[in-house]
C-alpha cells in the first residue's frame, strides 16, 4: 500500500512538470485557468512563460530539464529518508 502511495505521487510529480514544459498538449480545462486561476492555463509552458523577456529565455528547455534533474532527485532523497529502517546506517560489526 506504502509503495502504490509513492508510486501514485511520483507520477503527479512528473505530471507537473510535465506541465511545465514546452511539451504539454492536452487542453483539460478552460482558457480561464485551472480552479479559475489565470497563472495556470491550459497549454502549460509555464517555463517560457516565466522566462519571457529575459536573458535566459533561449535556455528555457535546458533549464527545465535541470530544474526537473533537481525536484526529481529531491523527490528521491525524501523517500528515502521517509522508507529508511532505523539500523540502515549502522554497518559496524
């Protein structure tokens, strides 16, 4: 049960960045924004978005996959603190 939780949040997780790319294609809710909120659209791309009109807007791909790199490896480092067994760390015989 423990691990379908996870499982069931990592693929929300990657669902929002998913969002947050330049990659997203479904148009699930009105042009008025999800829940009403005008930040959120239906077209994603919330990265260029974000980076228009700057000078790393050329990047914003690369920045997206390194900003993904980043929430990713956090995510793994939650779950494993949260799943560790309190004797995982003592290796001393």
């Amino acid at each position: 049960m423990r691990k379908a939780l996870f499982l069931i949040l990592t693929a929300l997780l990657a669902l929002a960045l998913f969002y947050v790319s330049r990659f997203w294609f479904l148009s699930l809710w009105p042009r008025g924004g999800l829940f009403g909120v005008e930040a959120l659209p239906p077209q994603g791309g919330l990265a260029a978005r974000w980076l228009r009109g700057t000078e790393a807007a050329p990047f914003e791909l690369l920045l997206w996959a390194v900003g993904c790199f980043l929430v990713l490896t956090w995510a793994q480092k939650l779950y494993d603190r949260l799943t560790q067994t309190p004797d995982a760390g003592d290796d001393h015989d």
